[in-house]
C-alpha cells in the first residue's frame, strides 16, 4: 500500500470523453489532495494545456477525433509539453496494446477496470519520479551531459529531448555504470517498487532511449546482457 502525502499543489489534467468517469476521477484524485482539471476530447485537452501547465495528464486511449494515442505523441514531440508525464487510460489490455501505448511516449499504463487504490498508488509513484535525487548534481559522459537541477540531457551541446521516464532511465545507468541489471531490479529503482508495471516496460523504454541516442553515435552505450538484463557502458563506440 502507498504511503505518505501527495503534494498538495499537483494539478492533474484528466481528459477523457465520458463525464461520469471524469467525475469520478476528479473526486478520487480531489479527496488525495490534487487540484484536477476535466477536458472532453484533445481540443479541450490543448486549450486546457494554455493555462495553468498540468504535473501530470491522465489520458484516455479511446477518444473523439484524435485518439489519446496520437495525443500524447504530439504533446511528446512539443518542446512545451514534452517533459509532462502522462498515465495512459485504456481497456485495451494486451501486450501489443501496452506497447503501443508505450511507444507513444506515455509514462505508464492503466487497463480498465481499475481501482481507485490502484490509480491513486500510481499517480504518487510516477509524481515523486518527476525529479530524481540530487538535483544539484552534473553528469557527464564523454559528451553526454546530463542536468538533474534543470532536468536537461545535451550530447556535444545539443540538447536531447526525453519523457521523464527515459530522463530517470538514462540518469540512473550513468549515475551507476558498467554494472549489469535485471528488468526487475531496474523496475525498482527507476519504476518504485509499487508502480505495478510489468518487466516488458523496461525493454520498451531501453528501445526507445537508445532511439534517442543513436543518431549521435551513443545508442550502443546501453548495451544487453543476454539473459540477465542491461548495463551502461562509458565507453562510446
């Protein structure tokens, strides 16, 4: 069970077509101490996102128009929103569904039906993920620098673009180097241990950081250990 108190200025954006369910969440969420804001469909969703910038979106998968898939990779591709974290919403449970919604950039994923325990527990973990320990420290790979104060990764000055999962994935292999972890063991020091996320998630994450960094030469920095899990090499090839 989670513990301890979520921060009480967090501001929640839940965009989901059916009022029922936007109300529902808005109570639970409320009761916990987030302030929310409610959105029918996407446009809503980027008029919303004009005023007071949300900590975290709540996504439904299936929505009019756009679909919350497409939406979180735009809002992903968007320099202003792209570090916001979103929890994807859906009753698409398969493994190929949770990897597209994955691959979409969102943080994590919840299948319908849901507790309320449950969405609550994962709102606090991936809020309290937001900022990693030590955010006055600089880390630097050969030419990966990474910025925990500002939460800003460059590689030979350009800056990088990276959800905040991908920012917590990349900032713990290089703050803990040449050595070889699980999935599981990753799930828990960069996921937390009560995030209820599955061992997949991390290749899906791993796939997608080393996306980011192979144009510049550095994807073979995270490097796969057949059968046991990832390690962070210093050495770029």
């Amino acid at each position: 069970m989670e513990t301890g108190s979520p921060p009480m200025s967090a501001q929640i954006l839940i965009v989901d077509d059916e009022a029922g369910i936007r109300q529902m969440l808005s109570f639970t969420l409320g009761g916990d101490g987030y302030s929310c804001t409610e959105a029918g469909d996407t446009d809503e969703a980027q008029s919303a996102l004009t005023g007071r910038r949300p900590d975290l979106i709540l996504l439904d998968w299936m929505l009019p128009g756009i679909s919350g898939v497409d939406f979180a990779r735009r809002l992903k591709r968007d320099p202003r929103t792209s570090d916001i974290p979103i929890i994807l919403l859906t009753a698409k449970g398969e493994e190929a569904d949770k990897v597209k919604g994955l691959d979409s950039g969102a943080d994590d994923y919840v299948t319908k039906p849901f507790s309320t325990r449950e969405l609550l527990a994962r709102v606090r973990a991936l809020l309290r993920r937001t900022r990693p320990e030590g955010d006055d420290e600089t880390l630097q790979v050969a030419d990966l620098r990474i910025d925990t104060r500002t939460h800003r990764v460059s590689l030979r000055d350009l800056p990088l673009e990276l959800s905040p999962t991908e920012f917590r994935l990349l900032h713990f292999f290089v703050s803990h180097p040449e050595r070889v972890y699980s999935r599981s063991q990753l799930l828990d020091e960069v996921w937390g241990n009560q995030s209820y996320i599955e061992e997949r998630t991390v290749d899906v994450h791993i796939r997608r950081l080393r996306r980011i960094l192979e144009p510049h030469g550095y994807g073979a920095l995270i490097q796969t250990v057949r059968s046991v899990g990832y390690r962070f090499s210093t050495q770029p090839g």
